[in-house]
C-alpha cells in the first residue's frame, strides 16, 4: 500500500483539478451562475425602476382627466366624430406595453459533465497503469541485476 499512494496520489489530485474546475459545480459553473446572478439583478432594478414610472403613470392618469384622452389617443381610440388623418411614411409608435426582459438560465449540455470527469478519472487511471508497469520493470530489473551476480 506504502508504494500504491505515491501513484495514486498524483493521479486522483489530476482528477479532482478537473472536476473542480470543469464538472457541473465547478468553478466554471459556478462562475456562470454569478455572471446569470448579476444579469437578474439588473433586470430587477430595471423592472423596479419601471414599475416606479408606471405608479407615476398610474397616479397621474387618476388625476388628470386630460391625460386619460391622450393615452386614449395613443392606444388607438377615439371618441365619435373625431376625425383620424393617418400619415404614410411616419415611423410607428413604440409599443406601450412592453415591460420587461425576460432572462433564462442557458443549462450547459448534459454530455460535458461527465465527459470532464470520465476524462479526469481516465486520466488518473492511466497515470496509475503506467506507473505500476514502470514500478514492476525497475524492479524486475533490480532482481535480474542481483541474481546476475
């Protein structure tokens, strides 16, 4: 055992780096999910900030009688016998109801995962193979050199 964890060792430490940098908690991940963090947090601020406007909005269109119409003009109504000139050519309005960006987490594909850690455990493995036949033919020839002699 004493001779198995100076091979083993190496070989497991090379498999943990890899995992920990590459695997689905690693620090790759970890740091998209901080980077996905920070994007809804300023979604939310924005949307606040948005929700703060439409509360002004909101106030200002319960007090003024005038700004009803105007936002009823905007949105395409009108009262009878009002009379509607179009023009052709004038860019149209933006959309009033938009509100907010909606984000998604992209989720990584479910083969990189494992490919990271069969690549780190394959890696330790052969690390370990090449190590024990290295061992057995240096002592091969350690006991070939003593019989010889």
């Amino acid at each position: 055992m004493r001779r198995l964890l100076p091979i083993l060792a190496p070989g497991f430490l090379l498999a943990s780096l890899l995992i920990w940098v590459f695997g689905d908690s690693g620090l790759r991940a970890t740091a998209r999910l901080d980077r996905y963090r920070r994007s809804l947090e300023t979604n939310v601020e924005s949307l606040r900030v948005r929700n703060s406007t439409f509360e002004a909005d909101l106030e200002r269109l319960r007090e003024d009688r005038d700004a009803n119409e105007v936002l009823a003009r905007e949105l395409g109504l009108y009262r009878s016998g009002d009379e509607v000139i179009r023009i052709e050519g004038l860019p149209s309005r933006r959309e009033p109801y938009a509100v907010g960006t909606l984000l998604r987490q992209r989720r990584p594909s479910a083969a990189q995962n494992p490919l990271f850690k069969l690549a780190g455990i394959g890696m330790s493995m052969a690390l370990l193979v090449m190590a024990v036949v290295r061992r057995r033919r240096g002592a091969q020839g350690r006991l070939d050199g003593h019989r010889r002699r």
